[in-house]
C-alpha cells in the first residue's frame, strides 16, 4: 500500500513467522519474546436466537448478520427439537445492544427473534452427555 508521499505504508503488525523460519527446514527456532495486543472485554453481552424450521433461510441471514457492522461476539447454528436456531451474541455498550436488538428484527424479519440466556452456548457441551450422538465442530473466520 502506498502512502501519499510514495512510501510504502506496513498494513499488518508483526513478522510472518513461516518466512522467519524458512532457512532452519523446521528443526530450529527460538521466539525469545511475543507482544500481544489485548482489547478489554464489554461489560455488557446479549444473546438472541432466530428459529426457522428452514436451514437455508438462516444461512442466508448469518452473513448479512456478520455484515452489518455490527459488535457480533458470537454466532452458531444449531438443529432443535423442532428445526434450526442461530445464535448472535453481541458484547457492547448497553446502548448500543438495544440499538443492535433493533437491527437485528428488521435484518431478521419474517423469522422468529428472541432474547436467550448463555445456556444456547452449552447445549453442544450436552451432547457430549449422549452415548450415541454425531457432533460436528466447524470453526472458521468470519465472512468480510
């Protein structure tokens, strides 16, 4: 990237460690010291689940959700008793999650919006309680 000036601006922090230990062929390097940037967690969270009995409707609104500049913490989809939820958890000022409630409805709509507690975040941990239950973990970036 270039500066106005003509320099060349650095967009990310730090070194590409794979390019640092090129030369050792995977047998030696020593990190002798890490820095990382910590940001401090929200004081408030709010979790709302949207119920749809149609999978594709919520894939189709997770990325809209994950688009909307919004202060998603959390997102998950999971199958229920009677269809699939999507799981948003927003970490913000208490402003701004009623602000992103709001927006949340209108993204959402026609599907069901509704405040939950942070037990949706256990429910894959009681699966593991099952003897005979598949469960699948996929963890991935999110969209930009």
């Amino acid at each position: 990237m270039l500066a106005p000036d003509g320099k060349v601006v650095k967009n990310i922090a730090g070194y590409a460690l794979p390019k640092r230990l090129t030369g050792s062929f995977g047998i030696l390097g020593i990190i002798a010291e890490v820095t990382f940037r910590l940001h401090p967690v929200q004081a408030d969270s709010a979790t709302w689940t949207i119920t749809s009995d149609d999978l594709d409707a919520l894939a189709t609104v997770q990325p809209q959700i994950s688009a909307a500049a919004m202060s998603v913490e959390s997102l998950q989809i999971r199958s229920t008793e009677i269809g699939f939820a999507l799981d948003v958890r927003f970490a913000s000022l208490h402003e701004v999650l009623q602000e992103h409630e709001a927006r949340l409805h209108r993204l959402c709509s026609p599907l069901t919006v509704r405040s939950s507690t942070n037990e949706v975040w256990r429910e894959r941990e009681r699966l593991f309680d099952i003897g005979r239950a598949a469960i699948l973990k996929i963890t991935a970036p999110p969209l930009s």
